[in-house]
C-alpha cells in the first residue's frame, strides 16, 4: 500500500507539473498515465477530473485539483480502494454527468458489466460506496445517476425503469444515503444551485423544481428540456428540437428565452451572477450572456478531438476534451 500510494503521487505530480509551472496563462491539465479524461466538475475553485482506465492493471481515477493553480492535488480513488476493486469505467449517458463535487467532496458513478456503484470521498474521508445495482439493461435499468453536487450538497438518481415501460420508478440520494425526492415517474436531477434548489428532468422533457430540504415549486410539463442547470434559483433549459435556451423562476415561469448555435449537446451550466450561460457546440465553448442573449465562441477544442464538458463557477472557465491529436485527454481552465 505505501508503494501503491507513493507512485500515485509521483503521477499526480506528472500530470499536473505543467499547470503548476506556468499559472500566468490558461492552466492544464492531462490525464493520468494509463488513463482517460472522461468527465469533471467543477464548484469554486476546485475541479474534480473522472478519468477511465486505458491500460491493463489501472483503476478509474478521481483527480481533485485546486484551479487555476493545480497548486493542490488529491488522487481520491486510493489505490486498493473500492472504486478500483471495481473496476470498470465512469457511466456516463447522454446529457447527464458522471462525477460531482462539492467544493472538495467528491461523488461519482461507475459501470462494470450490468453492476455499478455510488461512491462518495474526499481528501480526508475514504471512499465509501453509497448504492451498488446489479442486472443492469439497457431498457429497464436499474439506472444510477445522474449526479449534480454543489456547496454542501451532493445527490445521484437511483433508478429503474417501470414495468409498463413508460416511466422511472426511483428517487434522488444524498451522500448521506438519504431519499430526497420520491416518485412513480421520472425526476433525474440535472440541475442544482448553493441553496439546495433542483431542477429535475422528465423521459418526456418536462421539468419540476424541488428543495433538498421538502419544498416543492413547479413544474412545466410541455418545457422540451433536453439539458438543465440552476443557479441563484433561475432555471436554464437547453431545448431539444428548437436550439433555444430558456430562462425560468422556480415557479416555472418563462423569463425570456435566446436562440443557441445549431447542435448543442445536452449539458449545459450557468454562474447568474455575471449572468453567464456555457455549452458546447460541435467543437466549440460558447458563452452566452443570460441579460442580452449575445453568444460568443470561448475556446475550441483541436481539430479531431472531442469536446467532453464545460462548466462555469464565478472567475473560472474549465472544459475537457480528448481524442484525436488530444490523445487521452486534457482538461484547460480559463477566465470566462
């Protein structure tokens, strides 16, 4: 164990060495030797990077790193621990996210075969496995995930398709292993803001916004929501079909609405204090100003590699992408 601990470290401090020398410019930061960026997340000025195994005898990694510095860096999934018992790769599905983190307490979702875990850790907490499913399909489940974690809080959906075939059956869990949100119909939490409000998307794209704490607020039925995000308690909806955002109160109530480039995919974040949207585009980081609606390119990933996220907090910018000239993966954190 102290060798395996000894050599994370010296692989930390290999993918990170560029960051931390010149912090002048955009930092970034590669994935670890074996591996592949697969995700991030991002809240205040800590990042946590998921990334897969890509050769024989690694484990999926959870990188925590303090940006734009790299200045402090944690390897969560100790070796010997559960996730790499595990084994597997981060289950990641369209429009959902993998791994969250609450400032620096991490949650994340692998996928080996038809079993996956739910595990919660830290810096200074191990790693601690909330929720294992087993006789996963395609079609029914039983689904975890997603995850969205803020502030304090994090929470993953757990899951599984109804008999009928026409609605989720599950609930919403917080990393105390408690049921939040209940119901005979599907409330994936895609959205989630520092007061614990959520925004929730249906198989059907209608949206309902609910406390971490009971309260219920509303809900838009026919809101064709294709990706979501919450902050300060305003409602961002990426639609599907019709490339528009829209802005909405708890409450449910249109705000106003601007148009978005043709072809975002279905993630999306925002930080309402500057009034800033983010998203990706085919291999583009657009940001869109909330107030006037004005769109602008922020960063583009290498031609032929894949952008895989971007994310926003108030001062910082990080985005992630791979393949292609980009190999196994970068993540690069900016000033918006």
């Amino acid at each position: 164990m102290i060798r395996a601990t000894a050599l994370a470290a010296a692989l930390l401090a290999l993918a990170f060495a560029s960051a931390a020398a010149a912090p002048a410019g955009p930092a970034g930061f590669a994935a670890l030797p074996g591996h592949r960026i697969v995700g991030l997340s991002l809240d205040r000025d800590w990042l946590a990077i998921a990334e897969d195994p890509t050769a024989k005898g690694t484990c999926p990694a959870v990188v925590l790193v303090r940006v734009p510095s790299g200045s402090s860096q944690a390897l969560l999934t100790r070796p010997g621990g559960p996730s790499c018992r595990f084994g597997g790769r981060f289950w990641v599905r369209p429009g959902a996210r993998a791994i969250g983190n609450a400032i620096e307490r991490a949650l994340w979702v692998l996928r080996n075969g038809s079993s996956a875990i739910a595990v919660k850790a830290s810096p200074t907490e191990p790693e601690v496995v909330l929720q294992r499913v087993s006789e996963i399909t395609a079609q029914r489940g039983p689904f975890l995930g997603p995850v969205v974690a803020t502030n304090w809080l994090r929470l993953f959906g757990d899951y599984s398709i109804s008999y009928d075939g026409k609605s989720l059956i599950g609930g919403v869990i917080s990393a105390n292993n408690r049921e939040l949100y209940a119901a005979q119909g599907p409330v994936l939490p895609l959205g989630l803001d520092d007061a614990e409000h959520v925004v929730s998307i249906g198989l059907d794209g209608g949206i309902a916004m609910w406390q971490a704490h009971g309260a219920r607020y509303g809900s838009v039925p026919a809101a064709h929501a294709q990706a979501a995000a919450l902050d300060l308690g305003e409602v961002l909806i990426l639609r599907g079909g019709t490339p528009q955002l829209d802005i909405r109160q708890l409450s449910g109530q249109l705000v106003r609405s601007w148009p978005v480039a043709p072809g975002a995919a279905p993630l999306l974040d925002a930080d309402v204090a500057h009034d800033l949207a983010v998203y990706i585009a085919g291999g583009d980081v657009h940001e869109l100003h909330l107030d006037t609606g004005a769109d602008r390119v922020v960063a583009s990933a290498p031609s032929g590699s894949t952008l895989i996220d971007a994310q926003i907090e108030p001062g910082v910018l990080a985005y992630a992408y791979a393949g292609g000239p980009a190999a196994a993966g970068r993540v690069v954190v900016v000033s918006p």
